[in-house]
C-alpha cells in the first residue's frame, strides 16, 4: 500500500475538511483508507490506496490541495492586500472570489510542482516557504487593478469586469441546481449529489455571501435555479451575477 499524510495547522482546519470532503468519495472505489486525526494541535489526514492506484490517487490529491491554496491562501492575499472598499459587501466578496479563482489553472500548474511525493505533506508551511512565485503573480494582478479601480468605478464597468471574470473561469463541473429547502438552500450536481448545504433562514447578507462564494467555487458551466417565489434576493444576485450561465425552473 502506498501511504501519505497530509496536514495544515490548527486555525485552517476548514482547509483539512474541505480536502476530507473532496477525496472522500474516491478512496472507496480505489479501495484505499482514510482517516483524520489530530496530532500535536494539527489537524491531519492520513491515506493509504493500493500501490498500483498510487498515480490516480496523486492527481487527485495534488488537485485538492491546489483547490485548497486557491480557495483559501489566494482568496486571502487578494482580501488583505486589495482594497476595494465598494458599498455593497456581496458584491466586494464576489469580486475577490472570482479573482482567485480567475486563471486558476495556471496557479495549479505551479503548486504542484513543489509538493513532495510522500511523507507528511505540510500544506502551510508548502504555502509560506515554497510558493512564493504565486505571490509574485498574485501582485501584479492587484497592482493591475488597483491602478485601474478608479476608472472602473466611475465609469460602471467594475461590475462588467466581475461579470467577464466570473464567464472566463473554466467551467468544474456541467449543471448546478439550487433548491429551497426547510430553513436552508441546497445545491445538487446534474446527477442529483449534494455539493452544498446552507442554514437561510432568510435574506441575510452573510448567508448570501457564503452561497455566492461557494457558486463561485464549484466554477459551474450552467446554474439552475429552482426556486418559486422565496429568496428573491438572493435569486437577483445570482441572475445579476452569472446572467448568461443562469435558468430557472
């Protein structure tokens, strides 16, 4: 068997769950084990697929933990160091997210140059000591938009550059359907299998923000929304958003 473990320290341990919940499904039909402890106050996974499974197994380790940095590390860097300072907070956090997952492809290219093959794979110290070229890049996209933000802001087009970024990122996965459920919004892929569950209780800005982020995330090629005539606003964001990607039934 071949066995790795990976690991992050303690206040990212959304990032451990968020790799858990992504390779999960797939150790059973490699027949491999998983398991998740903590250990010296680090939050870690453990794995072990049968050695002929081991290259699957990597790709799909390695694109985790690129979904991981990405979605966590960039997001980050972009909220720190850009400041956008826009009126309208789901607007602001939906820009940022589309931005980090904006060329998304070649930052993967990047990371998974310099994670090691096995023994305890270190997912913040491989961020903090070995990825520095990321920032570089990351720099120059917020340079780029800082010097324009002025223009974009004035002029209306900031929410056309997001509309062109949030188009441009290559499509994860082919149909999202969005569902109103007791006291929560639900999301399925086109085969029926939950990807996202969130508590909305009602229009609440921060819920929003959480089910636009993960829309984001999940990078889909179409949106359907099966709503009637609940969470109206929630649903304009959405249709405003995504527009072209959007339906409804």
């Amino acid at each position: 068997m071949y066995e790795i473990t990976v690991s992050t320290c303690k206040n990212r341990v959304n990032d451990i769950e968020f790799l858990m919940a992504k390779i999960r499904p797939e150790i059973k039909s490699l027949k491999g084990i998983l398991t998740y402890a903590e250990i010296d106050s680090r939050p870690k996974l453990a794995f072990a697929v049968p050695d002929d499974k081991k290259d699957y197994f990597l790709s799909l380790l390695f694109d985790g933990i690129s979904d991981v940095i990405i979605k966590s590390y960039k997001y980050e860097y972009f909220a720190t160091h850009l400041n956008l300072h826009l009126n309208n907070k789901v607007t602001e956090i939906a820009f940022l997210k589309a931005l980090a997952v904006f060329d998304k492809a070649t930052d993967k290219q990047i990371i998974k140059k310099y994670i090691p093959l096995s023994g305890d794979i270190l997912i913040d110290s491989l961020y903090n000591f070995r990825l520095w070229e990321l920032e570089k890049r990351w720099d120059e996209v917020i340079k780029l938009v800082e010097e324009n933000k002025g223009y974009l802001l004035l002029s209306g087009s900031f929410l056309d550059l997001m509309k062109f970024l949030l188009l441009s990122i290559e499509p994860e996965i082919d149909e999202l359907h969005l569902f109103k459920g007791e006291a929560c919004i639900y999301c399925q892929n086109k085969q029926g299998k939950e990807l996202f569950n969130c508590a909305y209780l009602g229009e609440e800005e921060g819920k929003i923000i959480t089910i636009i982020s993960e829309i984001i995330t999940l990078a889909p090629a179409k949106i359907i929304l099966h709503f009637k005539e609940d969470c109206k606003e929630l649903k304009n964001y959405i249709k405003n958003l995504f527009e072209l990607k959007v339906e409804e039934k």
